[in-house]
C-alpha cells in the first residue's frame, strides 16, 4: 500500500547543496566558542559569541533533533517564543552525513567528522560487519573508534562544571561516550527543562550544561513534518523551550541547535536495490542510509557499479569514489584510519530521493516518510538561537 505523504511546504531553495562552513559557521563550531566565552583556555570564538554572552557564566545547550533551519517557519506560526528566538537568530551549517550520530558526534568533540570518524549512521568496519551508531554499545572501543578528546572534556579539566542531560537509556552507549565524555551524565526519564535547569542553577562557578530532545525527529520519521502528530510533537518544543528561556537562572544564556532538518520522500522517489538488478550487480556490502549511501564493490568492479548507479538514479544522486568525497571537502580531513569507513562509493540523494538497501537492511527504513543525511538546505542548514 502506498505511504501517505504530507506535504513539507518546503521551497525549491531548500533543495540546493549547501556545503557545511566548517570553522566558520557550522555545527563543529558552537561548542569551541561557548568554551571560549567560558574561559577555557584555547578555545576559538568561530561564531563570535563573546559580544552577545557577555557577562554570561553558564550556559545551556539544547539540541532539538531534526529542527532544521527551514522547518522553523511551518512552526512559528503557533511557538511564539521560538518565533521571538529565531528573530533573532542565525543560521549555521550541520557536518556531512546530516545525520543524528554524526551531528552529536560533531558537536561534542567542535570537529568535522572525518576528524572524529563517525561518518554515517552506519558504517562498515574493518572486519565487514557494519556498526549501527544509534545502537552501538561497547564493540568497537569508543575511545579508539572515536578518538578525539569532547569539548565536555576540555571544558572539565579548565573547571567548568559540565552536564549532560539526557535519557537514562543513553548513559554509558559508544555514541554518548564518542560524543559526551567528561561530563557528567544526568538520566532524564522526563522533564528535560526542569533538570537543564536544575544543573545551571546549582553551578558555583562556570557551567556547560546540554540537553537532548528527540520527539520531532522521531515523529518526523514516522509520520512526515507537518503532520499532525508532528505539529503536536512541535508544540511540545515551544512547551520546553518556554520553560527553558522563562527559567533561566541570572548570568545564563540558552543556545538552540539541531543536527539537521527533514525532507518527505513521495513514493515515486524510492529506489529499491530490492526491486532494480542493476543496483546489485558487483555490489558486496551496504552501509549508510538512504540519503547518503555506502557502497563496497566487488574487486575490479568498481567502474560497473558507479556506472550502473548512476545510469539508474541519473540526476536523483551524485555517485562519488570515496576519494572524490573526500577531497571535495564534504566530511573535513579524513585521516587514513577513518577513510574505509566511507563506502567506495558515496551515493548523494538529491531532490527528494533516497536509495534504499532492500535484502540489506531492515524493512522498517524503507516504510519512513521523512528522510536526511544529504547536501540540501532542507538537511544541512540548522538554527543557532540566543537567549539570554
């Protein structure tokens, strides 16, 4: 049975690549500047944040997942206090994959992914198998699998007062320990404002507290943005941050990210290796998701592959070697440890195509509505929203 499909409102400006502004403007940056209005030592104000956080000693973070930068205005209508904040906000860029486990990742440590490695949703390791990010617990090390010190890390040993807010079934995964490690961890079963709140009031001196809230990027998943269930799951974001801006204890600051936006795939924008030959031929593994594709050919098979992928999809992706992604800049320098985690080819959904990996991955990703990861501006471009 065809999917229902809502549409998204997005214009045709969403769909143009954005490149991510890695030490200028991008998701890699937020943490090293609000470290440097901390007074860390050695940390760079990318974003220019001392002038709007002077006098600021604490601040809170909050990442909403999948509030994208052009998601805001299908929101704003009915969030009066996020259509104050983004009045007065800017826009950055997310890393490449725009995906959630790279976006943490990439927060946290203030580096492009190809420093920190965690390059997709999935991946595939050395030994074949592929790592699930989302659902990786002890195998591989995260201290080896992702070895960059965390900007929570630096920040604790300049003695900052660090907290993470999050789900209590969170604590102690390989992508919290990747992304947050050095700060300690508070399981939040609910109430996400009250604790974020709660931690910046109890600082006695400087204070990094971060809070995750997933709901609109799950509900997005399942129902498509601009949903029902999705305005309801919208609400609940300008609920959190009402509480969160009007709670703010004297000399804080609240910042507001996202690890990307959201687009909804129509039917006739799946490509099913399931379903088409010539997407398997020479094909011998399969990582990625369906907006940035992982794939492995088979030995000598690699001109094939590429050719039959992009005679299929045509102007629906770009199909790039790994070295051709790589050296375009997409993920930042990729040191020679991380390189085989990005496929021998990147298949690059444009428009409101995915690639799905039928007989390869579980049949619940193809039954989705919204979708990221991709170089468009409905995926790449987040917010950065201040208040004080």
């Amino acid at each position: 049975m065809p999917l229902v499909v809502p549409d998204d409102r997005l214009l045709a400006t969403a769909f143009e690549p954005v490149r991510p502004a890695y030490g200028s403007g991008s998701l890699a940056d937020v943490l090293p500047s609000v470290s440097a209005v901390l007074g860390v030592p050695g940390a760079h104000d990318a974003l220019g944040l001392g002038a709007e956080l002077d006098g600021i000693e604490r601040v809170a973070v909050l990442l909403v997942d999948g509030l994208g930068a052009h998601q805001i205005p299908i929101i704003t209508p009915y969030a009066p206090v996020l259509a104050d904040l983004a009045g007065r906000g800017r826009t950055l860029t997310a890393g490449f994959p725009s995906t959630t486990p790279v976006s943490l990742v990439t927060l946290g440590t203030g580096v492009p992914p190809g420093a920190h490695g965690v390059l997709g949703f999935t991946v595939r390791r050395p030994d074949g198998r592929v790592l699930n990010h989302i659902q990786w617990k002890h195998d591989p090390d995260p201290a080896q699998w992702q070895p960059v010190p965390t900007r929570f890390q630096l920040a604790a040993a300049a003695g900052v007062e660090v907290t993470v807010v999050n789900k209590p079934e969170f604590e102690g995964s390989g992508l919290t320990v990747s992304a947050y490690r050095g700060a300690t961890y508070a399981p939040a079963a609910g109430a996400l404002a009250d604790h974020m709140l709660a931690a910046l009031s109890a600082a006695t001196g400087p204070a990094l507290v971060y809070g995750y809230h997933a709901d609109l990027d799950h509900v997005g998943h399942g129902d498509g943005v601009d949903s029902p269930r999705w305005r309801a799951a919208a609400r609940d974001v300008e609920a959190l941050l009402d509480h969160l801006v009007h709670g703010l204890p004297p000399r804080s600051a609240l910042l507001v990210v996202a690890d990307h936006g959201q687009l909804n795939v129509p039917n006739d924008a799946r490509y099913d290796m399931a379903d088409i030959p010539e997407l398997r031929d020479g094909v011998v593994g399969v990582a990625g998701e369906p907006r940035v594709r992982y794939l492995y050919a088979a030995p000598g098979g690699l001109d094939d592959v590429r050719a039959a992928w992009q005679g299929v999809l045509g102007d629906a992706a770009w199909v790039l070697t790994r070295d051709e992604a790589i050296d375009a800049g997409w993920f930042g320098p990729v040191p020679a440890d991380h390189r085989d985690r990005i496929g021998d080819l990147a298949v690059i959904a444009q428009g409101r195509a995915i690639t799905l990996a039928g007989g390869w991955e579980p049949p619940s990703i193809g039954r989705l509505i919204a979708y990221h990861a991709s170089v468009t501006a409905a995926e790449m471009e987040i917010p950065l929203l201040i208040a004080r």
